[in-house]
C-alpha cells in the first residue's frame, strides 16, 4: 500500500526475513536501496540475508555499509562482531564490541553486548577478563546461556567451586541443555580427579 517507501520495504522484507522467506527478503533490499542508496536499514536488511545464505564476507560487505550511513546501529555492530568472531578473527570482534561498548554510559552496557565481549575475550585467552564480562552480564540479567559461559571459563581457570554454582543455576533455568549437562559431565570429572589425586597425597 506505501509504494516504493523504502522505510516500509525494509519493514517487509524484515518480515520475510523473519519467516526465512530469502528470495522475498532480498527483494525487498534492493528496491529498498534502489529508491534510496543512503538507507542503512536497507543495507542491514541485505547483509541479514546473505548472512542467512551463508555468505559471510558479502554480508560483512553490507554490513560496514550500513555503518558507513548510521555508525551507531547496536544491531549491526553486534552482527558485525559475530561475523569477526565465527571466522577466527576475535582482536577485530573485540575492537567492534568495544567501540560499541563505549557508546554507551558507564555502567549501562547491555548484558547482552558483555555476553559477547566475554566470548570473544575467551577465545583470545584473556579468561580472567571473560570472566568479568561474564559475570556482570549474568548479574544484570541472570541467562542460562551466560550462565553456562561463565561456568566454562571459571573451570578453565582451575575454579570449580565458582564453575559449579554457576553452572547449577544455569541448569535450574534450563535443565535440558546439552552444552551444559555435558559441562557437568566434565566438572564432576575434575571433582572425582582432584578428590583421587588429594587422597593419594594423604596417603603418602
């Protein structure tokens, strides 16, 4: 009903996009940017589904720009993060999620935003940092997925009393999830180890 209000295709190929209707989301895209090449959402819109299409560095394409026509776009940060951090490249998912970071006031970052910063710091080794980030976003808004994170890297830190309380709450608000239960598998591991390797020390 709108025409070529390319506001309003970017809404409907938002919606496609939401159904995993591709072709129809697509299309919508580039009428979008045909009617206005400066629109960032339309560009989001595009690099959304060729992300979808598995085709990552395209949509890392049009995701930067994106950010060339709205540098403050969380969505699009956050999903440019994702890209850098799912292809091995976590100093430049780092810089992302901290230059998004420091858009916003002390103290106000989203949980979701430390959540990411938590993995990617991980993934460079950095755990005690990982686990900072972590914790905070699990105080700000307890997730079972942070939770289980934050168990991960507290045990490759050596602490499994932390990792083990982290990791209870997270299976009390999801106690069917694979990544950690087998989590759990591994701590009681380590517990039954740690108990054998300290009765044998007493023992000699």
């Amino acid at each position: 009903l709108s025409g070529s209000d390319p506001d309003r295709l970017v809404q409907l190929g938002q919606m496609y996009l939401a159904q995993h209707n591709l072709p129809a989301a697509m299309r919508q895209a580039e009428k979008a940017i045909a009617a206005n090449k400066h629109l960032a959402g339309a560009w989001a819109l595009r690099a959304s589904v060729l992300r979808e299409c598995g085709q990552p560095e395209d949509a890392l394409a049009a995701f930067h720009r994106a950010l060339g026509f709205q540098p403050h776009y969380p969505e699009v940060q956050l999903a440019v993060a994702e890209i850098y951090r799912e292809s091995q490249r976590p100093q430049r998912a780092l810089a992302t999620l901290q230059s998004l970071a420091d858009q916003f006031p002390p103290g106000s970052v989203p949980p979701n935003l430390l959540y990411r910063q938590g993995l990617v710091l991980r993934q460079l080794g950095r755990n005690h940092d990982a686990a900072e980030c972590l914790f905070a976003a699990a105080q700000a808004s307890p997730n079972a997925d942070v939770l289980r994170e934050l168990a991960a890297t507290r045990l490759q830190l050596g602490d499994l009393a932390t990792a083990s309380t982290a990791l209870h709450t997270a299976l009390q608000l999801n106690p069917r999830d694979p990544g950690s239960l087998a989590l759990q598998q591994e701590i009681a591991s380590r517990q039954q180890n740690l108990t054998a390797s300290l009765g044998g020390a007493m023992n000699r």
